[in-house]
C-alpha cells in the first residue's frame, strides 16, 4: 500500500491554486492555505471550499478537479484512488474470425514502401559518391 498523505513541510507550501490565481484570486497576504482531511487523503480549502485528493501521496492540485468535489461534504469524500486507474482486463475472444484481428494490410503495405524507397534513395546516394 503506497501512503497516501503528504509532507508537513509540503502542507507549507501547496495553496488552492483556485484561491491564488488570475482572477479569483482571494484577498490577503497568504489565500488558499490548505488543510489534510479525511485521514490525510484530501486537501481543502475553506475559503474556496475546493477539495483536492492526494493519489499515491500525490496532490492532484487542478482547480477542475477542486471545483468538482465543492459540494461534496468531507466527510463523505471517497477515497482518492490510484493516480492511474489500471486498463480493465477482458477475456480472449473465443472468435474464429480473422475480421478485427491483426495487423492492417494497408498498413503493412505502406512500411513496405517507405522501407523499399529508402533502401533506393540509400543505393542512390552511393551510386553519386562514386
């Protein structure tokens, strides 16, 4: 199991970028500081109300993905994930088809004949040097 939270001194320095951005940006010397909630897995910001999971110890800081827990309550926030959710696996196809299946001939045709002129354009250009 990878740990979740973050730093202290990381805690210091992250703000809700939300709160410290271009027009939105919230009054004060020091807006959008950040607080771990819900066991250290989530960041939020009170002023904002934006909330930012932590994926495998990562802060995943986009104001979109903020903006999309606002109304969660925290204590109902799920837990975070992993950074990056695993392809689902399927079951091999039982098909005797051949459509779907393979490389596409156009495509094979294709490398054919780019190998095929550079090998003539390499034969030429030695072909000149002489």
């Amino acid at each position: 199991m990878v740990d979740q939270s973050i730093s202290p001194d990381l805690l210091e320095i992250l703000r809700c970028p939300y709160c410290v951005s271009g027009e939105t940006r919230m009054p004060g010397d020091d807006p959008g500081r950040l607080e771990l909630v819900r066991d250290g897995k989530w960041l939020y910001s009170s002023e904002s109300g934006y909330k930012y999971p932590i994926k495998e110890g990562i802060p995943v800081m986009l104001i979109e993905e903020g903006r999309k827990w606002k109304d969660t309550p925290i204590e109902e926030l799920p837990d975070p994930g992993l950074l990056v959710e695993p392809a689902p696996v399927s079951a091999p196809s039982l098909s005797l088809s051949s459509e779907g299946s393979g490389p596409d001939p156009k495509l094979i045709a294709a490398g054919a004949i780019a190998a095929l002129a550079a090998v003539l354009l390499v034969v030429f250009l030695i072909s000149r040097r002489k």
